[in-house]
C-alpha cells in the first residue's frame, strides 16, 4: 500500500477541532474526515499498515522496545526528511495507529484542559523537538534510528539500554551533545551495554546518570566531542565513573 500523508490544511482542520472531535479521540475514529481523498496525498512509498496492529500500547520498556522495533520495521526506509513532516505522522496517529495512540497516552484518564492538551502534544508533532520526543508515532521511528546507527551491537540490544530507564532516555535524548553526535552517543550506549550486561546496573542510577552527561557536556565544550574518537569517549566515562564510585 502506498503511504499517505495529511494536507497543511487538514492538519490545521484538525488542530482547531480537537475539542469538537474529543468522543473521536476517546473511543471513535475518524473515518468521517478522512472519507474526503481531497485531505490526503499519496506517496510514492508502499508499505504494509496492517504490521501496526502488532503495536503494545503499554509505556514499559518491553513494550518500547517491542514497538520501535516494529516501526523499524514498516517505516524504516523512509527518509529524514520525511520523517521530520508533521503531515505524516498525525496521518498516522488519527489513522492506523489512533487506537495504540489513545491507549498508550491514557485519554480515558484525562479530561478537559488536561485532555485537549495531551492530544495536541501526542496526536500532532509541530517542530522538531515533538517529533522526536513526544508525538506518540514519530517518537519510535526517532529512537530506533537513532539507535540504530550504533555499530557492532544488535539494534534491539541497543534500545533496551536506552529504554531500561526513562531517566537514561531523556537525558541522552534531550541533550544535542550526546544525540546528534553520533560518536557520543555510541560511547555510552556501549558503555550502558557493558555494564547491563555485567549485572552492574549503578550507571543507571539516576543521579549518576545525570552527572554523568553533565560532565560529558562539559567536556564536550572543551575537548569538541565530536571530533573525538569513541575509545577515548569511552576512556572518559569509565574515568568519571571510577571517580564516582570512589
């Protein structure tokens, strides 16, 4: 099947009606807006929306991993560029994915205020920051490719690390340093890996953690982390780490 994107105007549309449209997004669907083809263009990109049935809608990391993987999957072949038009992804979230979204995100929990905004923060995806964190599609593509430009360790390893602790997530994702650089960003995956998988789990702490990235970032404005090599990164972190622990 051919990949379908939103117009800008029916994104706009369905912005300004979130509240009109709340029995929709809690338990109905939105087969009326999209019974207009004239809202919707085709792509020249075919892919196959009946794996989105497969996505766990549960916010454990089981169920994270589970589902970047699948969108790595369906959707891994898609450019960048593409991945960064908000006219997809909230094709997607009112579309296949509309009930995985709504249970995910907890709507039937919410109400009012709380609701409309919720919907606007996971339903839509204005600016590159929503897109990688908080649209609840778009989110998983940024994340499973992300991590998969990590060499030498199996893509679903790598997520698991990631997505262990939310704390660790946000902190690596939220910081340019360690997310746009990719040599960065493969010290501590690997790093996170090693010590997952030794049982040593004291890196995931979240003060730790955190202290840890701050002194990556720091490091990063003298050094300039991204002209380095990654064993040297990693020589760092075991570094600080080591004087953690001491």
């Amino acid at each position: 099947m051919k990949i379908n994107i939103l117009k800008t105007s029916a994104v706009i549309e369905l912005k300004r009606n979130i509240s009109s449209n709340i029995d929709s997004y809690l338990t109905g669907n939105f087969e009326h807006f999209f019974a207009d083809p004239a809202r919707r263009i085709e792509l020249d990109l075919e892919y196959d929306p009946t794996r989105f049935s497969e996505f766990l809608p549960g916010n454990g990391a089981t169920e994270e991993v589970h589902n970047c993987l699948l969108m790595e999957e369906i959707l891994g072949k898609i450019t960048p560029y593409l991945a960064r038009d908000e006219r997809l992804w909230v094709y997607f979230t009112h579309t296949y994915l509309l009930e995985y979204s709504r249970v995910r995100w907890e709507l039937d929990k919410k109400t009012g205020e709380e609701l409309v905004k919720q919907i606007e923060i996971h339903f839509f995806a204005p600016d590159k920051r929503a897109i990688e964190r908080d649209n609840a599609v778009s989110r998983l593509w940024w994340i499973a490719n992300l991590c998969s430009r990590v060499q030498n360790i199996p893509l679903e390893e790598v997520l698991e690390c990631l997505l262990l602790y939310s704390d660790v997530r946000a902190s690596i994702i939220e910081r340019p340093t360690t997310s746009q650089c990719l040599n960065v960003f493969s010290a501590i995956t690997k790093k996170l890996s090693s010590e997952y998988k030794s049982g040593n789990v004291t890196i995931f702490d979240r003060r730790t953690f955190r202290d840890l990235m701050k002194k990556i970032n720091l490091f990063g404005g003298i050094k300039l982390l991204n002209t380095m090599k990654e064993d040297d990164i990693v020589a760092f972190i075991n570094q600080e780490l080591a004087h953690s622990a001491s």
